[in-house]
C-alpha cells in the first residue's frame, strides 16, 4: 500500500518537464491568479517577493475569513498604488544611471579612450595645511564626477598626488590607469556639470507642477496607512476605536475626534533630524485655558499612533508616550542580530532601513550616532577605527508637519505637507548625490566620504527617485494571499515544501512578467515543483496544486468494538470512517464523481483525495494508483442515459478499443487513466454505440471544454482526430461540421455577399442554411449578423477594416491567443481574433491551427521572440526518432520530440510527417552519418589499446555518430583494426572506402571526399618565407579560373541545389543577433577597451554586409578590384584595393554552397571535379560544413595567399578571416591596405595545395 505522504511521480531525470502531463496546467494553475497589479510589480517588489517565504504569522492565523478578506483587498490596493506611483519616478531613474553614459563619452571626447567608469578610480591627496598633514580621497570617476570639484582644484599642483588606477574584482588594487591627466579630469567634470544636467533632467520628467506626483503620492501613503492600520488591529497593536479614526483621517474627514478629544497630526524628528515621511497622530486633550507659551498638545498626550511606512515589525501602533516609542526603536536600532557585516561598526539592518527618513545630507550624522571611537591610533591611509555604542542616548521628538501650523490648530490636510516635505527633500537630496557645479565645495565632499566610509557604506545611496519595495509585512500578506490562491493546504505545508510551492510561483510569475503569458513559456515547471505537487480540482470547480499527503487528514476517532459494514467500512455517529495504514479517516460519497473521497476534519473546503477499494476489500489512497480499482457499482436508468449525440464511431472504427479497456476505471472529468499512465475518453454516437478511444496525455484538463487529440492505440501513432468534449461520453471533432467537411475561413467577402441579399432572399434563407452553404461556422457568422439579417456594428467594422492595411503577426499576438482558454478559443475564432487585432486573417492561419494550436511557424515566432535558439536537425535527431518511433510504449508525439530536442519545427517538419513518419528527405537524411576522421581510429585505438581488451564498438559508433557499416571496413566485429583501418592510422585519410549507397567521383578522389578546405584557424602570423622542404605543389589557378565564375549579387550561404535561394537568415536567426565565434586573434594585440571597441565595429559591420545579402556588387565594386599583376610570380587573377582600407574595415563575406553533409559536397565534386570544387573551398566554424564557392562565389574567392608553397612570397599577409555565426566566413582588413595593392589571405595551415 502506498505510503500516506507520497511524492507526485516526476519526470525521469534529465527529461523537459514540458513533455509532463502536468507541466502546462501547473503552471496555467499559477497563471490564472496573477493578477495585473502582481505582472506590473516593479522590481524591488519582485525582487524582496522572491527572498519570502510565505508563512502566515498568529495573528493572521487567528483573523476570521471577513477580516482576511479586508485585510486582502487593502493590501491588494496598496500595491496597485506602488505601482502607480514606481511607473511615474521610473523614468527619473538614479543619478549614477543618469550619469554613467554622459561621463564615459566626455571622457572619450577629451581623452580620446573608452573608460568604464565604474571600474577606474582616483585617489587624490591634497594638503590639510602644514601641522595636520594632508587628506586622502579614494573614489571611482563616477563617484568624483557626481560629488564634483571645486574651480581651484582644477589648478596644476593643486593635489599633492593624484593616481588613477584599476582594481580587480577582488578589491585589490592592481595597476595604474594611463591615458588621464588630473587637472584635466577635474575641468572636465565641471564643464560636464552632470548635477546640472540631472536637476534639468528631473524638471523635465517629473516637473513640479505635476499634478500627477502628488496624487500617486498620496493614495500611495493612504493605502499604505490603511493596510497598516488594519493589520495593527489584527496584531493588537491597534484597538478598532483608533482604526476607526484613522479610517476617518484617510478619507479625508475634517476634525477626526477620539474619545471626545480632536485627533492631532504630526511629525516625528531624530536627535533634532526631521523624518520625512513619519507620521504622529496624538491623543490630546483640549487645556481648560489657552496658554501656548506654557502648553502645548504633547504635555496633554493621551498616547500616540506612530506610522513608519515599511516597518518590519509596527507600521502602525500605538504608543501610551514618546518614551515607549523612543524605547521601541532603540531595542530595534541596538538589535544584534540584524547587524549587516561582522565588524563591529556595521549598522543594523534596521538603521539601515530607517536611514530613508533622513535626508541625504544628514546621513553621515545619523549614522555617527550610533557609533563612537574605538581608542586605536590613525593616520590619514588607515583611517579611525569606529564601533557600535551598547547604550544609546538618542532623542525622538514631535515635531509640527508645517512650521506654518498653529500648534493648536485642528484640521488641516496632512498629506499636503507630507508630500510637500517630501518633495522639498527629494530635490535637495538630488543636489547632494550629484553635486552641481555651482554648489561644488571641496570640503563638503571630503566630510561626505569620511562619514560614510568611516562606517564601511557606499559613497552614494539609492537614489532619492527610486521606489523602495514595499515593508515586509505586506509582501509578507501578498506572498501568502497568492500561494493561498495556488496552493490547497497551505497551513498543513512543511517549510521545505512551502518553499518549492513558493519558488515555482515566483519562476511563472517572472516568466509570464518577461516573456508574455504562452505555453511556451508557462510549460517549463520545475521537476521540484512536480515532484513535490499535482493538480487538483476542489469542491467548488477552482484549481489549486496539492501536496499528495494525508496526515492533516487524520481523525481520532475510537473505532474499537465498530464492526465494518460490507465495503470495509465504519459507521460512527452518521459518518463513515475507513482505515488506511493504522490510520483514522472520515470518508464520504461523492455522487458527482461517483468515488469515495477523504474529509478533511477542520475545513469543509479543503480538497477531497479520492479513496480506490481493491478486489480483495481493502481500501487505497488515489496518492499513488492502486494495483486494481473498481468503480461503484451505481445503476444507471435508462432514462437518465446520456443522450446519444457524439459524433459516429463507424467513422473511426479503424482508432476505436473495445468497452473493456477502461473497466474499473474512475473517470475524471471524462478521462480515464489507466494504471500504466494510458489515458482514454468513451464516446456514445446517435446510434447509441459507445466506442473507447486512446487519447494523448497532453489533454487539457483545465481548459472549458476539455479537448484532447486521438492516438492510434494499434501502432501508438498520433492522428489528426483532435476532440472537444461536449458533456460526458460525448465529444465533437474541432473543426468538423456536419459531413466532415472543414470550416472555411469567413472573409468580409462572405458578408458582402449576405448584405447583397434581399429582404425576401435571407428571409428566404436563414442564417443557418447560409453558413452551411458556404462552410462557415455559425457562431462566427452571428457575432457580425443579427436578427434581423443586418451586419452588426462589429460586422460592418469587420467589413470597412479590410480595406486598410494590417499589421503583421508578431509574437505577442500568438501568446495572447495561447493564453486564451479552450473554450475561449472556441467563442473566439481565428479570423475574430485576427479582426480584432487588425490582423491578416489568412496570415494568422499560417501561425495558428484550426484546431487552437500553434503551427511550425507559429512556435519559430514565439520562441524566437523569446530568445530561445532553435537547433538545426541532423542525422543523429531523426535516428533518435525513429528508435524511439518504433518503441512499443512510446508516448511522445514528433512534434513533442523535436520541441524536447529544441530543433526548429518547420525544418523538423521538412523531415518528419505529424503522424511520426519521415519524409523522402527525412529517410535520406536519416541515413548520413558523421563523416569518419583520422582522429576517431586514433581514439579507438587508445581504447582498445588502454582497456588491454575489445571495447564496447557499439557504443563507440553510436556516441560518435558514425555509419556502423562504414565503421565495420576499418574495424571489424571483434573490435580489432582492419588492414585498411590500420593503413588510415598510419598514413592518414586517402583511399577512403566508399559508402554502398553512393556513386563514385571521379577516378583518383577518395568516396570520404578528403577536400582540404581553406580555413580560418591559423596561427597568429605566418611567415614570409616559404617551407622550401614542403612536397606539396602551388597551385595553379589557371587550372580551374576558366571554369569559376563570381557573382557579387549571390546570397552568402547558397542552397546546393539552388544557389539563388538564401539559407543565411533561415541557419543564422535575426542579424542583430549573429555574433562573431572565432576571431582569428586579429584583435590579441589592443588593449580590453579597444578590443570591446573594435570588436562592436566588427560586429556592426558584418551585421551591415548581411542585411545587404543579395545587394552586394555595389559594395564590391566601391572597395575592390580584379586584376592580372605583372610583378610577382604567376599567379593569375588578383584582388586589389579600389581605395584606400583601414585597418579592421569589414571586407565581405565568403560566399557559397553550404554543404551540411557529405553526400552534398560529393555530389558538386561528381559534376565539377575535386579539384574545381576543393580549390574554392572554406571551412565553416562547424567543422563538419564548409563553403563551396567555385561557379557561385564573389570576389572574396580570388584572394590570394602571401605565402604559397614553392614559390617566393608576394608579401605579408593583410587580411584575416573570422567566424560568424555557425557557418559564415567574413574577411577583416589586418592592416592599412593602400589603394592599389593587393589582398592577401593566410589560407591555414591545412590547406592542401595542387
């Protein structure tokens, strides 16, 4: 019997958890309660959400159902009002963000060098007068840019020393930075004025008349309060009499009275600094004479509310005096424990976070008063030694929101003068982290950075526009709400399994957030998160995912002397109880689902697991499958059969299993699923016959209706029989009306012709009749008519939106109609959506199937969109495929393989048909293998040699690739060489032994096609002077130049069989994102600034040369030129500049035939000839591919070689040749290349000349 806290079975290790039946509805589960305040959550919330860990604390667990529905919506409202206001001070963004780009383009502008500014820093010393020796600044360029200088600080010899240098990511200093001057540096700054900037910068985004700013303030602090305020009630840190009031402050409410005493507003200070942003109401009570220069409303208080916004503990409390508060704050400021690094001097993570209260210019002082001096001697490099005092003698003091305000005074708008404080503050702190050059003040600075690295902190903080996150107990109630709405049990969850529940929310949520709500993105769960969970439904119809363990449900009832009644169960005081594993459960009949399910003994809503009685009696938990299940035997009458209206199973006898495969079956929903993971439907047609089908395991449970798509059960194949379910036993083809015959797309055409009709024609001829006529769907065609026989207001929209012009599909549109559910998809036809979106309808159904899923081109849009790379698909795929097409057992579709394997779903179509079979294409491509190479005899060999016994061959061809009978020439079956296998060892690939499938080349060329390609792997250099000892021949071009032909206008990577047709975009992906993969070492020689420069221009360039693809004679012919030079040896046609070339200038792409395979190239040398064919061609960065440019290349094939074996050298070198991408070769100018002098390439050091 299965244990009573079990694991959901996960997937094989290793295995996409997307090919997972339950992968996309977990994730969908998740998806659905995402509300758009969480998506739109900035990135502090969702950063502080992803360290929670939902837990609900007691006095949550204590708040009855009313209160937690208050405290919900509240808090749901004061994250919307976050959000609000983060999107309006997003676009203000931090001073160093804002200064960054502008410091490192003045600098380049002055300096002429690229600097990363974050990473160079300055040290400056300057005098402190004759007696106190002098002062040392330590801080990078951006820090120095921000703080600024002062005008006579730009002098020469103003610093006593000043050094520029570099540190590693270890912090230790490691050299000095050349290339900056100080005085320079300094004016520089100043001329820049990046405060300056920053403050216009400000003005311009969020002005200070911006009304805006002031309101999403506001609501912000009211739905925070309120939030606050009622979870202090819940944590009695609230009595609901001042909940109440301050209920009455946050509508607005005029003089707020409490206990017949006025309600006053305040402010709180500390050690005389304001905390901007703190709010005191106080109790008072009215003194029987005015005497203000005796009495003020703080030596009448009646206790206090304090509001600190975000306060890990107390947001909102009340307080009987200041003296409480004062000691509250003091417990959490001295609070070891949250100290944020072992020394000593460290603060708290609460002094920390009550820093945001004080402004800019008064941190250094707040922080100070927690700490005093250490005793230990310092000198200006070491600095004083400070440490965290054990007693603290600070002071927290009332204070008027409005200096203005009549200490008496009653009324009032208390936020106005909290956001006006804020506001004030917010743009002097602006001016503190970037210094205008007009309130530069040297001394001001040094204090600055003494105060704050005196306590090991950061020169500059988060900016005084940036958002912080929410306080910890919102999100703390956010986390819990959510995975409340997720997961069923929360409570009765461990801490490790809260966890996982916690990390697979957040991972959707993120995703959905960054890439869009679709499929393909929603279907990547955890294996954690399957292991640990499964989908469920509740009573009530909501999903949620379960932990499958019964403990919570125990119930300790005595069943001793209780004789079980005939199904083994007990009958106690009207409930029936059953035993499992020694274990109590109260178990009651669902009559929906006809099975018996377990009671969760405190909550009635809780989810029900399902009890199986076995045939020897005995009861079973649904944790795990029983080894066989019954279904309660409840007679049907005959009248309350289902009615026989599915669709006719004599259609599709050919797919159909007899009734007994799914006896003792529970169905769920419909479905049935077997012990061994098989799922199956029952379909009763209107002859009353009821046939059993064999459906896929990606059915979707959650989707309204539930579709699933047929298997043949007879050869495990998938169909095109795609089902959507109508009610129980009764299913419906997709797409299918009547006979059979497929839906047509409604066009504004059809309507047209509707509206063309005669009162007397449609009057003639209903709605329906016309539908059925033209092959519509009828649902689709009611949306656009009416009644009456008019178009509706949406039709005739339909019909005058034609005539304009349509956006394209993009990704977008295709993960929002994946979002859409089954049913919504069914309410929704492809052609409405595409109305509605101002699409092309016919474009649309190029993406989008009929039966609701994505086409081949519809999942090369979505994913690459979302920046996943689609593999190309080789030998090797197909090979897998076919193993795993002719497993007995196999329950993988092609399609669910080739996205398993991230292969590109219409070249895997090109290959495999949808029922598994493969194309014409797909047998041939099946059949080449690996091309066998020197290296892998030599390989076997050492196994062979090293194991002192035969190794596994089997293994070794298949984890190679390699044809086994090609492989059976050269080693035999017992694992030992073969006389031609020995001689390939020895000597090297010559006569390779052709393939029996393949027609022979022409007499002297091996069948293996050894083609020495020309390559860019080559050494740094190669020298000037030839090898005199080499055997080999030059080469003569003459041979084959007759025979070449170029063509500048050609595509780069050409079809074997069509050279007009462009493989480049379809193998490459989008331009902007092809990169170079190999350098060649042409950049080994520049600094790392100039390197990233160079190598961007590189870059751009290539980029530039393929967006021309097809257009580049022009190109061509403005740079280069073929000649016939007399100087020199004979070496026929040569390449020459037409202009002067600058070093790095991108020159062009070789261009070509790509061969992927074999039996590609050796069908261009069978009609050409080796030797035509190897003199042209290129290695590619995949080793196996190259490019075959003779007949079909551009002017970049008629680059000679400085260095040409036996004869003398026509120069050095001056062009090198990079990767890019998989298979593209472009050619890089490695020197100045005056106008007239010829190209010369180093063509590798494999390159076999003839």
């Amino acid at each position: 019997m299965p244990a009573l806290s079990s694991p959901y079975t996960p997937p094989a290790q290793g295995h996409d958890t997307a090919t997972h039946p339950d992968a996309v509805l977990s994730a969908r589960i998740v998806q659905q309660v995402l509300a758009p305040r969480l998506l739109q959550t900035s990135a502090h919330n969702l950063a502080a959400l992803k360290g929670l860990t939902p837990n609900a604390p007691d006095w949550l667990q204590a708040a009855s159902e009313p209160q937690r529905r208050v405290l919900k919506r509240l808090v749901d409202q004061c994250v919307e009002a976050h959000n609000a206001l983060d999107q309006l001070l997003t676009p203000v963004g931090d001073a160093k963000t804002f200064a960054q780009p502008l410091l490192e383009a003045r600098i380049k502008q002055v300096f002429g060098i690229e600097v990363d500014v974050h990473q160079v820093r300055l040290e400056l010393y300057s005098s402190n007068g004759v007696l106190s020796g002098y002062k040392v600044e330590d801080l990078s360029l951006l820090d120095a840019a921000l703080h600024n200088f002062e005008a006579p600080e730009a002098l020469p010899g103003h610093f006593y020393l000043a050094t520029f240098y570099t540190l590693d990511p270890n912090q230790r200093r490691i050299n000095r930075f050349h290339g900056l001057g100080i005085e320079r540096f300094v004016r520089l700054c100043r001329e820049l004025d990046v405060g300056g900037l920053y403050q216009a910068h400000i003005q311009q985004v969020l002005p200070e008349e911006h009304s805006g700013f002031k309101d999403a303030f506001v609501a912000l602090r009211k739905a925070d309060l309120h939030a606050g305020a009622a979870m202090a009630v819940l944590k009695q840190d609230l009595s609901p009499r001042h909940y109440e009031a301050l209920r009455q402050v946050i509508n607005g409410e005029q003089s707020v009275m409490l206990n017949d005493s006025p309600l006053w507003y305040r402010g709180l200070s500390f050690i005389g600094l304001p905390l901007n942003g703190c709010m005191v109401f106080r109790l008072n009570r009215q003194p029987a004479i005015e005497i203000p220069n005796l009495l003020t409303p703080e030596s009448l208080s009646d206790g206090l509310i304090a509001y600190i916004p975000d306060d890990p503990d107390h947001p909102v409390k009340f307080y009987p005096s200041v003296d409480a508060l004062q000691a509250r704050l003091a417990q959490q400021f001295l609070d070891p424990g949250q100290r944020r690094e072992l020394a000593s001097v460290s603060p708290s993570d609460y002094q920390v976070f009550f820093s945001r209260f004080i402004s800019d210019a008064e941190r250094g002082k707040f922080f100070a008063s927690f700490t005093e001096l250490g005793g230990e001697w310092f000198t200006p490099r070491t600095r004083r030694t400070l440490r965290q005092k054990s007693q603290l003698d600070f002071k927290v003091q009332i204070r008027l929101l409005d200096e203005q305000d009549n200490p008496w005074g009653v009324g009032g708008d208390p936020w106005a003068a909290v956001y006006n404080e804020q506001r004030a503050r917010r743009v002097l702190d602006t001016r503190h982290q970037a210094v205008p050059t007009a309130d530069a003040d040297a001394s001001a600075r040094r204090r600055r950075l003494e105060a704050w690295l005196d306590l090991g902190l950061t020169v500059l903080g988060v900016g005084s526009f940036i958002l912080p996150a929410l306080g910890p107990l919102l999100l703390g109630v956010t986390a819990y709400n959510l995975m409340d709405d997720v997961v069923e049990g929360i409570e009765d969850l461990a801490l490790g399994d809260r966890k996982t529940g916690w990390d697979h929310i957040m991972s959707v949520m993120e995703n959905v957030i960054v890439m869009g709500v679709g499929a393909a993105v929603l279907a990547r769960v955890s294996p954690a998160a399957l292991e640990t969970f499964r989908p469920v439904e509740l009573a009530n119809g909501q999903q949620r995912l379960w932990r499958p363990n019964l403990e919570p449900y125990r119930q300790s009832v005595e069943l001793q002397g209780v004789t079980p009644n005939a199904l083994g169960q007990f009958e106690v005081a009207d409930k029936t109880y059953v035993q499992l594993q020694e274990h109590t459960f109260e178990s009651r009949f669902d009559p929906q689902t006809q099975a018996w399910r377990v009671v969760h003994p405190d909550n009635p809503q809780a989810y029900s697991p399902s009890l199986e009685r076995s045939a020897e009696g005995t009861w079973a938990h649904s944790l795990e499958p029983a080894t066989v299940t019954i279904t309660p035997e409840v007679p049907v009458p005959e009248e309350l059969a289902p009615a026989p209206s599915g669709f006719d199973n004599a259609v599709y006898a050919h797919y159909g299993l007899p009734k007994s495969q799914i006896d003792g079956l529970i169905p769920r929903k419909g479905i049935y699923q077997s012990v061994e993971g098989d799922y199956y439907i029952s379909n009763v047609d209107a002859q009353g016959t009821r046939t059993v089908y064999r459906i896929g395991s990606d059915v979707t449970y959650g989707g309204d209706p539930i579709e699933a798509r047929v298997f043949d059960a007879h050869n495990n194949r998938q169909t095109s029989l795609y089902l959507r379910q109508l009610e129980a036993d009764r299913w419906q083809p997709v797409g299918l009306q009547g006979g059979g015959r497929e839906e047509q797309l409604l066009s504004p055409e059809h309507l047209k012709q509707w509206a063309r009709l005669t009162q007397a024609e449609r009057d003639s001829m209903v709605i329906q009749q016309f539908s059925s006529q033209h092959g519509l769907n009828l649902q689709t065609l009611q949306r656009y008519i009416d009644q009456s026989g008019a178009l509706t207001a949406q039709g005739m929209d339909f019909v005058s939106r034609s005539q304009g012009p349509r956006a394209p599909v993009q990704a977008r549109h295709l993960l929002e109609w994946e979002d859409l559910s089954a049913h919504e998809r069914n309410e929704l036809p492809r052609e409405v959506f595409a109305h509605e979106n101002n699409l092309d309808p016919y474009e649309l159904i190029g993406y989008v199937n009929q039966d609701g899923s994505l086409t081949s081109a519809g999942k090369v849009l979505v994913r690459r969109a979302s920046g996943e790379s689609l593999g190309p698909v080789t030998g090797r795929h197909l090979r897998d495929w076919r193993t795993l097409y002719e497993a007995r057992g196999n329950k993988l579709s092609a399609g669910q393989f080739a996205d398993q394997q991230q292969l590109n779903p219409l070249e895997w179509d090109d290959y495999v048909q949808r029922d598994g079979r493969f194309t014409a294409p797909g047998r041939s491509l099946a059949m080449q293998y690996t091309p066998i190479q020197d290296h892998h005899l030599m390989q076997w060999w050492k196994l062979q040699t090293e194991s002192g016994d035969a190794a596994p061959r089997h293994d070794f061809v298949l984890r190679n690739d390699l044809d086994p009978d090609l492989w059976r020439h050269y080693v035999d079956d017992h694992g030992r060489m073969t006389k031609d296998g020995t001689l390939r060892l020895v000597f090297g690939e010559h006569d390779a032994p052709m393939a029996p499938d393949e027609a022979a080349p022409e007499a002297g060329a091996s069948s293996q096609l050894p083609v020495s390609r020309k390559s860019s792997r080559a050494s740094k250099r190669v020298a000037s002077t030839p090898d005199q000892g080499s055997a080999k021949r030059r080469r003569t071009q003459q041979q084959v130049m007759d025979e070449h032909r170029v063509d500048n206008n050609l595509p780069i990577l050409q079809d074997p069989a069509n050279v007009h047709r462009s493989l480049t975009r379809a193998l490459e992906g989008p331009v902007d994102e092809v990169k170079v993969t190999y350098w060649n070492e042409i950049l080994d020689e520049l600094s790392v600034t100039e390197r990233a420069r160079i190598g961007r221009r590189i870059t751009d360039g290539v980029r530039s040369w393929i967006r021309d693809e097809g257009h580049h004679a022009a190109r061509f012919d403005e740079l280069l030129e073929t000649k016939r030079l007399s100087h020199g040896p004979e070496r026929g046609w040569s390449v020459v500049a037409k202009r002067d070339i600058s070093r790095f200038e991108v020159l062009g792409p070789y261009s070509g035939r790509l061969h992927l395979n074999t039996a590609s190239l050796r069908r261009e040398v069978a009609a050409k000839g080796l030797k035509a064919v190897e003199t042209y061609s290129y290695a590619t960065y995949q080793p196996s591919e190259g490019i075959s440019a003779h007949g079909s290349g551009n002017i970049m094939s008629l680059i000679n070689a400085a260095d040409m074996p036996g004869a003398p050298p026509l120069g050095v070198n001056n062009v090198a040749a990079i990767n890019v991408g998989k298979y593209l070769t472009f050619f890089v100018a490695w020197e100045n290349i005056p106008q007239g002098a010829e190209l010369l390439l180093h063509y590798g050091p494999d390159y076999r000349w003839t």
